[in-house]
C-alpha cells in the first residue's frame, strides 16, 4: 500500500490553528499597544477635553435649551464612540508599518492562514478600542450619568460592536495602501465624517434634509444612537430634553429600533471583515 503524505502546512490549518494564529496577532498588537503608550494616552485626553471643556463650553451657549440634562451627559455617548472610532482605525496601521518592513510578507509566507491574520488583526483593534472607550466610561458620573450596573453593561456591549466594526474597516483601509503617512490621511480623512455626521456630538434629527440624508447611510449612526437611548434610560429628563437631544434615527417618519440598529452595525462589520480577508488573500507582500 501507498501511504499518502499530506503537507504539514495543510494538516496544521485546523480550526485550533486558525485560532493560536489569531491570537499570536492579537498579542503582538497588544504588545505593540504597551510600548506605544504615548498614543493611547493623546488620543484619551482627547476624548476627555471633548468631553468637559468643549461640551461645558457649548454648553454655556445653550441658556434657552430644556432643563433636565447637561450637554456633557449628550455628548458621552459619541466621545464614547469617537475613541473606539479613532482607537480602532489607527490600530490598523501597524498592518501599513509592517508591510513597509517586510514583517508582512514573512507573516504571509507562513503556514497560518490569511483570514486568520485579518481575524487577529480586526480583534487586536477591537480589544485596544474598547480598553479605550472603558476609560471614558468609568468618567460617567462627572457627565451626570448614573453607576448603574446594567447601563455600564450596555454600553460595553455596545462598544464591543462599534469596536469590531470599525476596527474591521481599518484593517480593510491599510490593505489598500503602502506607505503609513498614506493610511494616516486616509484614516483621518475617514473618520472626521463618520463622527461628525454620526450624532456623536449633536443629534441628526434637525440637521437639513440633504445633511441628515448623508448621516442615515453612515454605519456609526447606528451604533451612536442606541448608545444615547441607554443613556437617555437611566438619565432623569424633561420630555422637551428628550425631543431635542434623543430624537432617534427615522426613514420615512419611521423610528428605527435599537435592536435593528444594533443588527445593521454588526452586518456591516461582517461585510468589511469579508472584505479585508478577501484583500489579504490577495496580497503579495
């Protein structure tokens, strides 16, 4: 009889091997993170000057809106989401730097499969934006947002999926570009629109028509918006507070719910995935 000799870079590529690859990408990027410091903290002090010196600012612009509500407890939901936009997308850029050493192409000539080097490199970005977005939310109470354990639950959750998305979308980005100050731009570039025109920082509901139009087919405003309706739950308001600074996303005079904005997120991270695993199969170095 003849024996038949399979390949060892065949017979490794199991469902236990996608998985350890996955997770030596995702602990190098972690790893990365650590000796990076300087990023995370930039980017953090960001999210917080949005947060208590431009939202008490705009604030005190405001003396004729609806009592109940301060715009520091509006905007957490989209500094929130800003940080896990921002923290997610830049994370991508290391596949940019790494292409430009030639440490890509070693990765690639390995037995690991392609679509699990993308699957680590989208949960390395998730991870480090929702350790990102964490240290925003443990600020809730200087918002006036209440230490309720399951409004904390939703919201992580929440981040989570935001998280993945976007982080999807960067590592789609970085495998259309060569050089890093390229995927800087780019991802700059990116994620201005998909934060400002996202009701991260002021709703969507009264903005004009052909504004407001461009905002409904932006992924993040879906991820925003159920965000500010678990805050607006937990939060002590007049019904005018709530009309003007959580009105939700409609089509049509028809009022989106959370459940389907939630869904419509998570679909798009999945097409962006697809997407980035399709690059990286075709990538050559």
């Amino acid at each position: 009889m003849t024996a038949t000799r399979v390949p060892a870079q065949a017979a490794n590529r199991g469902l236990g091997h996608d998985l350890r690859v996955a997770r030596v990408v995702l602990v190098r990027d972690l790893m990365r993170f650590l000796h990076d410091v300087g990023r995370a903290v930039s980017t953090l002090l960001q999210g917080v000057m949005m947060l208590f010196v431009i939202g008490v600012g705009f604030g005190s612009l405001m003396p004729d809106a609806p009592a109940g509500v301060e715009l520091t407890t509006v905007m957490f939901p989209g500094v929130i989401a800003m940080l896990v936009i921002s923290t997610a997308i830049a994370s991508a850029g290391s596949i940019v730097s790494d292409r430009e050493f030639g440490f890509l192409r070693e990765i690639l000539a390995s037995p690991a499969r392609r679509s699990a080097i993308a699957l680590g490199k989208v949960l390395g970005g998730a991870v480090l934006a929702v350790f990102q977005g964490s240290l925003i939310l443990v600020m809730a109470g200087l918002a006036g947002i209440p230490y309720e354990p399951m409004l904390l639950v939703k919201l992580a959750g929440l981040m989570c999926v935001l998280a993945l998305t976007t982080s999807a979308l960067g590592v789609l980005t970085a495998t259309l570009v060569r050089h890093p100050e390229a995927f800087l731009g780019i991802s700059q570039m990116a994620i201005t629109p998909l934060v400002l025109l996202s009701g991260a920082l002021f709703p969507i509901a009264n903005l004009p028509s052909w504004l407001k139009a461009v905002a409904v087919v932006n992924p993040i405003t879906y991820a925003v918006d159920p965000m500010r309706r678990v805050v607006f739950e937990r939060v002590e308001t007049t019904p005018e507070a709530e009309a003007l600074f959580n009105p939700g996303v409609t089509w049509f005079s028809w009022q989106v719910p959370g459940s389907v904005e939630v869904l419509m997120v998570g679909g798009a991270g999945l097409v962006f995935l697809a997407l980035a695993v399709r690059r990286f199969n075709k990538m050559t170095s």
